[in-house]
C-alpha cells in the first residue's frame, strides 16, 4: 500500500487527507475498511450501542460524524 493513502472499500485507494462529510452515509463494509476492523467488529460496535446506526432497507448506515465520535471517546479513553 503507498505511503500517504488508505485502503478504500470499494477496492482503490484514496489520499489521506480526504475525509468524508459529516453527514455522509457510510456501510458498514467502508467502515470496516476506514477504521481498519472486520466487518464483524463493526456490527458488534453497533450492537453494544459503541456506534450509532440506521437502516435503509435492509442495509445499515453509519454517520461518518458517529464514526468520528465514536473514534473521540477512544482516544479520551486511553
């Protein structure tokens, strides 16, 4: 992987300095790959209620701004 970039879900790669919007919709698989868990770890962080959800049909949806949050409180944490 070429230093400076992340691992994107969809299968390229974008520039570390981009940074999705607020209020933008993510799946639980970009999720996966932006915090660099499985996917598996992500439901289970919604499950104990760690991350903030929705569905759309039925699929699940994550606020990049929950995932921040949700990235906050574990750097607070220790």
């Amino acid at each position: 992987m070429p230093l400076g970039h992340n691992f994107r879900a969809e299968g390229g790669y974008l520039p570390a300095t981009y940074r999705y919007a607020d209020d933008q919709a993510l799946t639980v698989k970009e999720v996966a790959a932006w915090l660099r868990i499985c996917k598996n770890t992500v439901f289970a962080l919604i499950r104990t209620g760690d991350i903030e959800s929705f569905t759309v049909g039925r699929s699940r949806r994550i606020l990049a701004l929950d995932v921040r949050a949700y990235m906050e409180q574990r750097k607070e944490s220790g």
